[in-house]
C-alpha cells in the first residue's frame, strides 16, 4: 500500500502541497486526477523519493521509496517518457536500467514485445515519436516486474489502440493484486480504466472516493421520458410531486426532462396510472462534469471565453 500522510511541499511563496493524506490500495487501479497546477506531478515526487517534502511524509509498502532494497524491482514509475539519451537505442536504453538494477538482459526483450516496441528495438531513441516515447516509458516501469506502479499521463501521445492497451494491461496488473496509481487529464479514458479516485485542488485533498460514489455523488442524473398522452403524464407528475421540465427534443416531439428521480421511479409511476411510454431514457453525468463540478474553485488557470474579434489582414 502507498500511504501519504499530513505530506505537504513548499517552494517559496508557493504551497504545492498542503497537508495532504491518503492510502493508495492492492488490487484496484486508483486514478489520480487535479486540474492543472493542483500539485499531482509533485505528490509522485514526493512518493518516489524525488523530492523532499516540507512536511509528512510517503511510504510504500511502509517504507520511504529511498530506504527500498532494489527498488526497480518493487516500484515502477513513469513520470518523463523523455527522459532517455536521444543516440541511444531503445533496447540499450532498457538494458542500460536493467543493468543497474541486477535485472536479466532476458527481461528488456521480453517488456519491448509487450509493449510493441520489439521491431524498433535498435532505433535511437532521439527519433521517435511521443507514443512510441510512451510505450519506452511504459516498457522501463515494467522492467523490474514490480508490485507498485505509479504513471503520470501514461497515454499521453498513444493512438486508440495503444490507450486501450494501457488500459486493459493497467487493469490485468491490479488484479494481479499489484497497486496502480495513475495520473492522466483523459477523463473519459480515466472514467473506463480507474476503479478509484484520488482528487486534489491547489495542493489540497478534494475527494478519496470509488469512481462511481464520485460520480453519483457530485453531478445529477436526468430522466428522458415521452408518453403517448403528454397530459395524463403531467398530471400524474404534478401529483406525485416530482418536478420537470417539458422540451422539444431533437426530432421535435414533446419530452419531459426530469431531474432527482430514477427511470424506476418514474417507470412504475406510468404503470401505476396505466400510461403509455414511447421513451424512458436515463442520462448519468459523466466524469468530466463531476470533476469540474468538484473542483471548479481550486483551478489555478481560469480562462474566458473567446471574444469574435477581427484579424488585422482582414480589415
């Protein structure tokens, strides 16, 4: 288990970090999610060792991440897919870190097939592109087998098929029982691949929650409905006590829009007045408004909307 406790950075005038405390579990892939500046990149410094908090403190498996024996072997990381010699190739980057680590040369062949990179293996690093940048980062984090993993944007610059290959492989390795903390601002693509969810705003803990008591919690669920007799419904609406709205949908046919009811609720109402459904639909709000919702006053950058100005070569 990675465990954060009372860790708090600072740098200078600015606070980073401010007191945070949470418990990264085995078995589940638990996303780590913060608006821009929040203190995520930080926060994994911190855990791995690489900077050195102002105050508290982050353990793995109850230990510092400096005080690990052979910690390739215990935790992988990947927080700067770039982070490699541009004249160096790909299978000498990996056994260069194997090497250092008492690793098996064996095992750099076997994480390049894994990650797809065993066709470029002797291509210099310098000339890739940032997915296949991604899948070396990936393929170093692997490389000791680790039972802690801890990614900071691990699909950033991945194709379709490669973010659906993270995925499902970060998804395999928590049921492995290993322990997977990943940071990414993808949050239809967190939404598929995270079970749990840490949230931080400007250095401060904002939710430490399942994904969907997240959702559920901070965003609504609307019900679509249409009836055969839009009056009886409305009726049998009004005396229920339930409140709604009425609209054209796109097609232009009467719809009822319905907030803080289930389609349940409002299916069993129809039946018991013994009224005609053409449509009953349920709208859950997704990830993205639970988390601007949540953490709209924490974000650091606030950007306006555009104005319709006139660029200066076509006055």
């Amino acid at each position: 288990m990675i465990n954060v406790v009372d860790l708090s950075k600072q740098y200078g005038q600015v606070r980073a970090i401010d007191g945070l405390n949470f418990a990264v579990k085995p078995g589940i892939v638990t996303g780590f999610l913060g608006p821009n500046g929040a203190g995520k990149s930080t926060t994994m410094r911190c855990i791995l060792g690489l900077d050195n908090p102002t105050s508290g403190h982050a353990t793995i498996d109850g230990q510092p991440y400096r005080e690990l024996k052979n910690p390739l072997t215990r935790v992988g990381a990947l927080l700067d897919a770039k982070a490699t010699h541009p004249n160096r190739s790909a299978k000498n980057h990996l056994k260069w870190i194997a090497q250092a680590n008492g690793i098996s040369s064996k095992r750099v062949d076997e994480v390049l097939e894994l990650v797809g990179l065993s066709e470029v293996a002797k291509k210099k690093t310098g000339g890739f592109s940032l997915g296949m940048g991604q899948r070396l980062g990936l393929a170093a984090a692997l490389l000791g087998d680790p039972e802690y993993l801890i990614l900071d944007e691990p699909v950033n610059g991945l194709d379709p098929e490669g973010i659906h290959w993270v995925r499902t492989l970060l998804q395999n390795l928590a049921k492995e029982g290993r322990t997977v903390l990943i940071s990414s601002h993808l949050l239809s693509e967190m939404a598929q691949t995270a079970d749990h969810l840490i949230v931080i705003g400007r250095g401060k803990l904002v939710a430490d929650t399942p994904m969907q008591e997240f959702i559920r919690t901070h965003s609504a669920t609307t019900v679509i409905v249409r009836a055969v007799e839009q009056d009886a419904l409305a009726t049998a609406l009004k005396r229920a006590g339930i409140v709604f709205e009425q609209h054209l949908d796109d097609l232009n046919r009467p719809t009822f829009v319905i907030q803080a009811s289930s389609s349940d609720e409002i299916g069993t109402l129809a039946f018991e007045n013994r009224l005609a459904l053409l449509e009953l639909s349920e709208h859950r709000a997704s990830l993205e408004e639970a988390f601007l919702q949540t953490t709209g006053d924490a974000v650091q950058y606030q950007a306006t909307a555009p104005q319709h100005t006139q660029l200066e070569g076509n006055k």
